[in-house]
C-alpha cells in the first residue's frame, strides 16, 4: 500500500515533468530542426546574396534596406565564392550557442542571404558582438553566438567591387576584435 506522502511526491514529479522537463526537451528539439533547416539550405542555396551593410546610418539615411540596416552594395556570388562563404558560416554551426535574439551591439556590417526552395534565410553578421541573427522568410529565427572573423566576407566584397562600411568597430570583447 503506498502512502499518502509517496502520492503527493508522484504527483509532484508527474506535474515538474509536464511543466518543467517537457518544454525544455521540445525547445532543445527545436533548436536541433533550426540547426538542420539552416544547415539544409547552406549547403543546397539556389541564390546567394552577399551583403554590405552600414549600421551607424541614422533611421532617416536614403536607400535600400536589409531589415533595419542600410545596404551599401550587394554582390550575387558564384559557385567558387559561396564555398569559401558557406565555410565561414558552416563552420560555425556545430558551435552554435543559442543567445537572445537580439545584443547590445549587433551592427552588421555583413550579411548573407540565401534562398533555397521555398525557403529564404538572411544572415546579419555582427563580430563586434560575435552574433548571428539569423531570419527565415523575414521572421526572427535565432539569435547565435560565433567566433570568426570578416575578413573572408570583406575579401569577398572587395574582389566584387562592393564598398565596406567606413563606420569603425567597436570591439566588444577584448579577445574578439574585428
């Protein structure tokens, strides 16, 4: 015959695991079909797009836009630059910590867009802050940390003839400049 007291505990462990474990275990889960879906399209794009961005513009600056940031150029790469591309981010995956959305800093300096299928990933690349903020089809997907450095990116950008932003980094990390 089991107790009162071994009931109530039963009980108790019953409710943790729905409240507490099962929403832990599905955002996990979650994180996973967001690591293979970016990763799908990475490795399988249709179209890639590289972008140099300005992220000191004030709100008022003229011009196109990638989400809130000023676009200064943009270049459609080829089959030879996407792979030195896609390895700057690919690289990364398996070193993805989930972070907030959005950081203090994120002033994307470049970004990457890629399109495959039906699906459309935007990459907003911060090293100041070493952050990812990934969108698919223009929603907010994830906020990632990274580790890394622009200089494939800008090397990329310059051979294409795209400017650089002029704007200065401002180094976040004191082991992280850009």
């Amino acid at each position: 015959m089991i107790t009162h007291k071994i009931k109530i505990f039963i009980k108790f462990m019953t409710l943790f695991t729905f409240l507490f474990a099962l929403p832990f275990w599905l955002l996990i889960s979650q994180r996973q079909d967001i690591r293979d879906s970016v990763q799908d399209a990475l490795r399988a794009p249709d179209r890639v797009v590289l972008y140099s961005l300005e992220p000191t513009a004030p709100p008022s600056a003229p011009g196109a836009r990638l989400n809130h940031f000023v676009i200064i150029g943009q270049k459609e790469i080829d089959k030879s630059q996407y792979t030195r591309v896609s390895y700057s981010i690919l690289e990364q995956i398996p070193r993805w910590r989930f972070s907030i959305k959005t950081s203090s800093c994120l002033n994307s300096r470049q970004a990457v867009e890629i399109d495959s299928g039906e699906q459309k990933f935007d990459f907003l690349i911060c090293y100041e802050c070493r952050k990812i903020v990934v969108y698919e089809n223009g929603k907010d997907l994830a906020g990632l940390e990274v580790s890394g450095e622009p200089s494939t990116l800008n090397r990329i950008l310059a051979e294409n003839g795209v400017p650089l932003s002029k704007s200065a980094p401002q180094p976040v990390h004191a082991t992280s400049p850009e």
